[in-house]
C-alpha cells in the first residue's frame, strides 16, 4: 500500500509458493496486478518467469532466496533485493555447509535490508550487500480493527477465561492436549473448566486432522467455521469442548477473544511464530525455549513485560492459567504488550524509501 501511494500506475506481480499463499494474496490484488506461482527454481522456468513478466524490481521478503532467480535477475540486470531479513545462527550454519550454493545467490542480490543488526552480521557474513537493518516490517502492519473488535466483544460476554494456543505446529496441538487430559484424570476436581482452551493451527490443510486429533483424545470440538453469530458456546461440556480456529485471516479476532496466547512453534524445535501481531492485539504471550527465527522481538517482549518464557509446554500451560486468573496483572500486561507493539515501528517508511531509491 505505502509503495502504491508513492507509485501511481504501479503493477504488482505477487508470487505464492503454497495454497494458503495464494488464498490470502488475492486480497492484495488491485486492477492490472498478477499472481502467480514462483517459478520452480531451475534455469529454463525463472528465464520463461523474466522473459514473460519482464519485472523492473524484485522484492524478496525475510529469508526467501533462490539462487537461479539470483543469478538470472543479475545477468539481466534486474535488480533483486531481500528486504525484512532474517537469518538464525541455526541457518546460518545450514547455509555454511552449502556455501557453494548460498554464497553466490547471496552476492548477486542488489542489496539487502534486515531486521536487526544480528541478522545484518550473519546474512553478511555470507556475501549479502547488506545495507542497513530498518527493524521488523511486522511491527507497521495493520491489525484488522473490525475483527479485533468483535473478539474483544465476544470474550467481555465469556465468564471464562480464554487460553490459545497459537499458529501450532504439528507434535504442540497433542502436547497441549495429552497435558490438559492429564490434569483432568489425576485431579477431576482442579478447576479444569475454569478457562476455555482454543487451538489455531498454522497451516490450514491441517485444520481437519487437529479436529480428529482433539476428539482422539477424549475432547469435544467447536469449530469456528460452525460458531453461530454470537460467537462459540461459554458453557462447560461433557466431554470439554476445545474451540478449533479453522479460518483464514482472522488473528485479531483470535487475539482479541483471547486472555493469553501460547506461542505456536516455540514448543518444538522450529524457531517460534511471530509474536508481534498478537502484542499489537494486547494478548499477552508465552512462549517456549525455541524462538530463533523472532529472537531479538521475543527478547524485547520479555523485557517489555509483553512475554513470559516457559522451558516447556506444561510449564506454560500453568503460567498461563496463572495470568488468565490474575485480572490485575493480565490488564497490566495487556498495556505492555500494546506499548511494546507501538514502540518498535518504523521500517516501512525506511524500506520504501530505499525501493524507490533504487527505482530512481
């Protein structure tokens, strides 16, 4: 959008490599635009890719590169860039044993933007032109006010408390599970109906096998593409019932129903999920030991008081039971995630200003 108001006329090509990808990409769309599949990375697709669409600017996002797009934008003199970068020291190393590859698809990139200045370091290291770190694109990304709002409603109506688990990963949703029936069996009189727990995975094709993996552990489901207008059901059930977050594009309205979020991909070794947009929401967050793809914004969280850490999943499972009962510091935490959000932006304005640099 920021680019568009600088750029009358501007045509986008958005690429997708997933079917998630392209369903959410179409809302981006505006007359004269394309989407398209990315090109399979062999010489003879990315050369029938340029020679089709004839691009002026690649723009790569946070770690997307591919080496015969890199060489074939340098031979025709397109320039490519990688903006919002990132690079873990876990990539990192990948990178390093196959420095054959990832150096020169590095170094033939026009330049390179990060996130801070640790992924500035690393992705240097491997031959990137890196040229600043403006700090993290999703820190300026719009939240759906629409949608936040009516989670917000819809959890002031609750008389219980919401705990997510958010954007899972496969192996988290049977963890949370497999603990939360544990606590029921050993101690039926606990309070474990005391909050209502809710799962949104990270990738759609696996919305139906979480149904079935909840209902294999003795739960009942609530679907959201079934929950009537008022929103999900507030009563206690038999079998308890998890809520199941089985739509697109609807986050804020995840968040904003929610008291606390556990973080998705954080409790596996896979690096975490971003935790900027439900800070933005005011849902405070806790999250496991794995967060190397967002390290620096997780850090930051912590410090801010907008994230508690947890070394395991049953740990944060009771930390977040703990917030969700405690209104006084859920709200004080609320406020600190908000200012957290609010504190760190900046790096549109920075990054479109360098794309249209190079546009001249």
């Amino acid at each position: 959008r920021r680019l568009r108001e600088r750029l009358p006329g501007m045509r986008l090509l958005l690429t997708h490599s997933t079917a998630t990808g392209r369903a959410e990409g179409l809302g981006l769309l505006r007359p004269g635009d394309r989407q398209v599949w990315l090109p399979w990375d062999t010489p003879a697709a990315v050369q029938r890719f340029l020679n089709r669409f004839k691009p002026r600017l690649g723009v790569l996002m946070e770690t997307e590169i591919w080496p015969n797009l890199s060489a074939a934008c340098a031979r025709r003199g397109v320039p490519l860039v990688l903006v919002n970068a990132r690079l873990s020291q876990k990539s990192l190393r990948q990178a390093q044993r196959l420095a054959w590859l990832a150096r020169p698809a590095y170094r033939a990139l026009t330049a390179v933007w990060a996130q801070t200045v640790a992924d500035a370091s690393r992705l240097a290291s491997l031959g990137a032109p890196v040229k600043a770190a403006l700090g993290n694109l999703k820190f300026d990304a719009g939240l759906n006010a629409d949608k936040l709002a009516q989670g917000r409603a819809w959890r002031a109506a609750r008389a219980r408390p919401v705990l997510m688990l958010a954007v899972s990963r496969e192996g988290e949703e049977a963890a949370l599970l497999d603990s939360l029936r544990a606590t029921a069996l050993s101690a039926p009189d606990s309070g474990a109906d005391a909050v209502q727990w809710m799962i949104v995975p990270r990738h759609p094709q696996r919305f139906a096998d979480v149904a079935a993996l909840i209902e294999a552990r003795g739960f009942a489901v609530a679907r959201r593409s079934a929950w009537p207008a008022q929103g999900p059901s507030d009563a206690p059930t038999q079998p308890r019932t998890i809520w199941l977050g089985d739509s697109l594009g609807e986050m804020a309205l995840y968040y904003g129903l929610s008291d606390v979020a556990l973080l998705g991909g954080s409790f596996e070794p896979l690096g975490g999920q971003n935790l900027i947009e439900a800070a933005a929401c005011g849902c405070p967050v806790v999250m496991g030991p794995h967060t190397f793809n967002f390290e620096e914004a997780a850090e930051l969280a912590a410090a801010a008081g907008a994230a508690l850490r947890a070394p395991d999943l049953g740990r944060a499972v009771e930390l977040a039971r703990a917030l969700a009962g405690d209104a006084r510091e859920r709200e004080r935490r609320s406020a600190a995630a908000i200012r957290f959000a609010q504190a760190h932006g900046g790096a549109l304005d920075k990054t479109s200003q360098a794309l249209l640099a190079l546009l001249g």
